[in-house]
C-alpha cells in the first residue's frame, strides 16, 4: 500500500506535461519490457490457453484502465481529491472477490465496508463534484475496473504466483501498448520538468510492477476481500504524499474522512477473515 500510494501523485506529477494516453501507454510498456526480462532470466513457463482470458482482463484493469482513467481524471482534479476515492477501492475489490474469487465475507464485512464507501461519497459531495464532475466519474470508473483487475489477478496468483501474474499481463498488453506509445510520442521533451520525468518513473516501476509483487501474493494468501481492506491506508499515505511532495491542500475535512475510513479497516477485517474461504497455496518461486 505505500508504494501504491505514491501513484495518483505520481501520476499527478507526470501527466501536467505528458499526456494522458502517452504516460499510461510508456509506462505499461516500460513495466512491459521489465517483465519480459524477468520470465525470461527465470524461464518461466508461459501460462495455460485458460489462464490467458483472465490475464487479459487483468491487463485491461490494472495495465490499461486505471493508469489511463486516472490519468486523465488527474487532468480535473488534484491528486489530494482523488486519493480520497481510493477509498472505494477495498469496496470494489470485495465485491469482484465475490464474483470471481468465490469469497463469501460475513454481513458484518459488508457494513464496515459501505461506511468507508459512504465516508468517501460524502467527502465527494461535500467538496463539491460539480465543480468536476468528469473527473470524478474518470476516478470512480477507474475504481471500478481496478477492482476487478485486482481480484482477477489475486485468483490466478494463487495458481501462478503473483509476480509472474503481473508479468504476463503486461507482456500481452506489451505489443499494443509499444505500438501507441510510437504514435503518442511527443514532438519535443525540452519543456518536461524533472518532476514529471520522476513521476513517470515512478509508476513505471514501482505503481506498474514492483507493488503488484507483494499486493497479488498478500491477495492470494490472506483473501481478496479481507486483504484487500487494507487498500482504506492508501489514502493517508497517498494524502500525506500529495502535501509533501506537490505542494497540495490537505484540508480538515481530507483528514477527517481518512481517519475514518482508515477506522473501518479493523472492523471489516475482523469480519471478513474468518469468513473467507482457505486460499490454496501460492507457489513459492
């Protein structure tokens, strides 16, 4: 979670001199190319004709969907704003848990989990969504389609492992992704700044594929929807990091909203453990 945290900053940085459809398609193919390296020094076996839908719809979430909705979302709103939608993150997580991963959390889960919803809805409102409302429809589709590519690959982690899940998925998306970064590359670089170059970095490594490591194998050994609570934290961090590093307003009300929702962590937690059902070993490569 910390180092998805830096994402939306990351993103906010970049995409003020890159755009949007060029940052998400260089950074998937940047990540694209790393793992390729990777499954061939580790001569990994390529994955079954059956997984190899699943990995495309893990693709379409993680690689393409929400790197390209957020980016453009982040053309509307601050990166403090949209952090906060996060918040829904763990709620849609669970709910493709449920339809994917077989997972059954106790009711309790489900009340835990709509109030931290209804912590960040409300932030929404209160903030005003008028004032960008494609932005905030950009954050919440991202929302929803990171989810399900979260639970997708948390379900082939279990049989594949979860760096090589990750791996796979940015290497199908690979030839396409190099294909669009040639057509979106930019006519100059002598106006990008450093910080936007460190922000494509980033989410080239680290948002791409270095956190999807250790958050697939965490989704696979402890559940998709339990674990996946802990996606709540990603707003503190992600609210401290925008204050830090970019200069952005972090009001009362931001605080506010995260403590609470990081408060609907334990409870969800509580509940959902024990009702979800015994994850089958990772493998341990």
């Amino acid at each position: 979670m910390v180092i998805f945290s830096g994402s939306l900053p990351a993103t906010r940085a970049a995409v003020l001199a890159f755009d949007p459809v060029f940052l998400t398609t260089a950074r998937a193919s940047i990540a694209g190319l790393l793992g390729l390296a990777l499954l061939i020094l580790l001569r990994e076996r390529r994955p079954a004709r059956a997984d190899i839908v699943p990995l495309l719809v893990v693709a379409l979430g993680v690689v393409v969907g929400f790197p390209l909705l957020t980016a453009l979302a982040l053309q509307h709103i601050t990166s403090a704003h949209s952090v906060v939608f996060i918040g829904l993150l763990p709620l849609s997580t669970a709910l493709f848990g449920v339809l994917r991963g077989g997972e059954r959390p106790r009711p309790a889960f489900w009340v835990f989990s709509l109030f931290g919803s209804a912590l960040v809805v409300g932030f929404a409102l209160r903030e005003g969504v008028g004032a960008a409302p494609l932005g905030d429809a950009l954050m919440l589709a991202a929302i929803i389609v990171c989810g399900l590519g979260y639970a997708e690959g948390a379900r082939l982690s279990r049989r594949l492992g979860g760096w090589q899940v990750i791996s796979w998925a940015l290497v199908l998306s690979l030839p396409l992704m190099l294909v669009l970064t040639a057509l979106m590359w930019p006519a100059s670089f002598a106006q990008v700044p450093v910080s936007a170059w460190a922000g494509l970095a980033y989410v080239s490594l680290f948002s791409m594929l270095i956190g999807f490591i250790f958050w697939y194998r965490g989704l696979a050994r402890g559940g998709i929807a339990a674990v996946g609570q802990l996606q709540l934290l990603q707003p503190f961090f992600g609210l401290a990091l925008a204050g830090l590093l970019l200069g952005e307003a972090v009001n009362a009300t931001m605080l506010a909203v995260t403590l609470g929702i990081v408060a609907c962590v334990a409870g969800a937690r509580r509940f959902a453990g024990s009702a979800t059902p015994r994850a089958a070993p990772v493998p341990a490569r």
